[in-house]
C-alpha cells in the first residue's frame, strides 16, 4: 500500500485515542492540528501564571505518537498528575516539563519540539495558533459566554439546557502556517471525535483553516460521538454533530462519517452519565451519493477513570483506539 498522508484534527482524549491507532500502522503518515483554546484545570494556570499558551492537549499527543518501550518511564511521567502541594495540585509532569522549557528557549514551540524529540515522536503535532485567543459561545437565549472551560462545564444550570448557536474567536488570531501547509498536503483530513464545541470547532474557527480544509484534495472523515454532553451537545443525534461541523466547513465537505452501532454500554456506567444528563448518541445518519456512512462497533472495553486530582470532567466511555484505525484504514484502502 502507497503511504498515505493523514492530519487528525482536535485535541483531548478522542485524538489520542485516534492517535493511539494509527500510530500502529507505518503506511500512514500522521500528523495532528491542535486547538489552543483551552483555559481549564492546569491550563488556567498556565495561561494566567506563566503566560503561556495551553499545553494540556499537546502533551497527550505528543504522548500518544511517542515511542512505547519497556516500562514506558516516560509516558508515565507525562501524563503523571500531582494530588498534593499547594498550587501543583492539578498539574501534570508533562505541563509543567515543557513550561520549564519554554522558558529556557523562551519560545514556546521550540519548547514543543524539543519535547517531541525527547520522546521521539512519530508524526507532526502542530498548534492551530499561537496567538493567545478565547472561545466566545452565544446561547439560543441571547446570552454570550467566552472561555472554553465555562462553555465546556457551563456554571450557569439554565444555560446549560440551551443550544449554541455561534461559535467564534476573540480576539482574532493568525493561523499557525505550518496548519495550513499541512492541511493542503494531506490524503485525509479526520475530524473528531471530542468535545464538539472545545475541542474539534475551536481549530476551525480560527481564520484560514476552514478555508484550507475546504480547498484541500484531501477526503475528510469525522468521527461522531458515542455520548452527549450536558451543556454542549444535549439530546444531539449524529445527524446534528454532523449538520453543527458543516455549519463552519461547508455543506458537502464531510465525505465519510464513523458511527457507532454497538449498544454494548455497560449498565452502571449509563447510570452515571444519566446523572450528569448524557446518553449514548443516536445514530440517524443517511447515506447519500456525497456522504458515506461507516458503521461498526467502536466502543472500548475499558472504563476510564480519572485521578483524584484531576478537577475536569472526563469521558468514561470511550472510542477503541485499535478498532478506529482499522476503520480509517479501511476507509483508505478502499480509496
């Protein structure tokens, strides 16, 4: 098979997880397009304390598309969460290592290639931007929000039960010309999944990427959800994350969408999404001469949980790193 180029579009545990596979394969050649919205958890502090710009979503790609040997030290070290200590509490190792060296090149993303190298990563991870920018979301009441952490975990409950309808940046930022270099030299360009709102939109929403994801050749992909979100996607089918992401790419763009088909939940998991007022997501998807349709079962065995000292709220459920790659691969090939 010819090498193929792919550019995963996102950030947070969906593209890991989609990293995570098609790392497997040496006839892809991966590379990632990163949103640096994020002002949550450590990347508050991050932003606010040491001027930087969010690392959290970069340090899990660099860790999915890094090197796995015996023992994996350095993985652990990464992803490694401090319980204790008066403002580190929160903190992972591997905000903190390329914090250290952004200030020893003052430059943050010679800091984020350096890190690549001590890992020695496999594939590209690119920023969309490296202006510093803030998600702004208007509700269906009228209201505005800006922050990705309150449009994520909205703190206002009414809030929470109203749809977005407009998505934008503030204040405008440049694309990160590397992004849009990679974007136009890519075979495929996948899409999700994640947290439609503040993790896949964001990057489009930058000026100059939508553009260059519509006037690339390459065949795009999107990978729908296996759950809601309370407070971003509630009660949506797949027919609306799809119908929400074309709102900024274009009618048409979208040529192949992966759904879910496994009703394999398990049962005391559902009852603790049910509490925070999510479900699995309701494929009602339909093919057409310009969309295709991949169905299949995507879910993961494993129950995620997360650490004690992690204050975000995660998915418990996830996408099968393995069993997604080998859909997209699919996809390729048949291509």
């Amino acid at each position: 098979m010819t090498k193929r180029k792919i550019v995963v579009v996102g950030g947070g545990t969906g593209t890991f997880t989609v990293l995570t596979g098609l790392k497997k394969f040496p006839q892809i050649e991966l590379s990632v397009i990163v949103s640096m919205m994020d002002d949550g958890g450590s990347n508050r502090v991050l932003r606010d304390e040491f001027g930087l710009l969010p690392t959290s979503d970069i340090r899990q790609c660099i860790v999915a598309l890094s090197e796995e040997k015996p023992g994996d030290l350095l993985r652990k070290l990464f992803t490694y969460r401090f319980n204790a200590g008066t403002g580190i509490s929160g903190m992972t190792f591997g905000n903190l290592f390329m914090a250290a060296l952004a200030d020893i090149y003052k430059d943050q993303e010679v800091a984020i290639e350096k890190t690549c190298e001590f890992l020695d990563v496999s594939g590209k991870i690119i920023p969309v931007t490296f202006d510093k920018t803030h998600l702004v979301a208007r509700y269906e009441n009228g209201k505005q929000v800006m922050g990705e952490h309150i449009i994520d975990e909205p703190e206002d409950s009414e809030l929470a039960k109203c749809r977005i309808v407009e998505l934008e940046v503030f204040p405008q930022c440049t694309p990160n010309p590397k992004a849009i270099k990679q974007i136009l030299d890519t075979d495929y360009i996948v899409f999700g999944p994640g947290d439609l709102y503040t993790s896949i939109l964001p990057n489009i929403l930058v000026p100059g990427i939508a553009e260059a994801i519509r006037k690339s050749s390459a065949k795009k992909i999107f990978v729908i959800n296996l759950m809601t979100k309370y407070g971003q996607t509630n009660n949506f089918k797949s027919s609306d994350f799809l119908q929400e992401l074309e709102k900024y790419l274009g009618r048409g763009v979208i040529k192949y969408c992966l759904a879910n088909k496994s009703k394999k939940y398990p049962r005391k998991v559902l009852e603790r999404y049910k509490l925070e007022k999510a479900k699995p997501v309701e494929d009602n998807l339909k093919e057409t001469k310009k969309l295709k349709v991949v169905r299949g079962d995507f879910v993961s065995s494993t129950v995620y949980e997360k650490s004690q000292s992690d204050t975000l709220r995660r998915s418990l459920i996830r996408h099968d790193s393995d069993k997604l790659a080998k859909a997209i691969l699919k996809v390729v090939q048949e291509n």
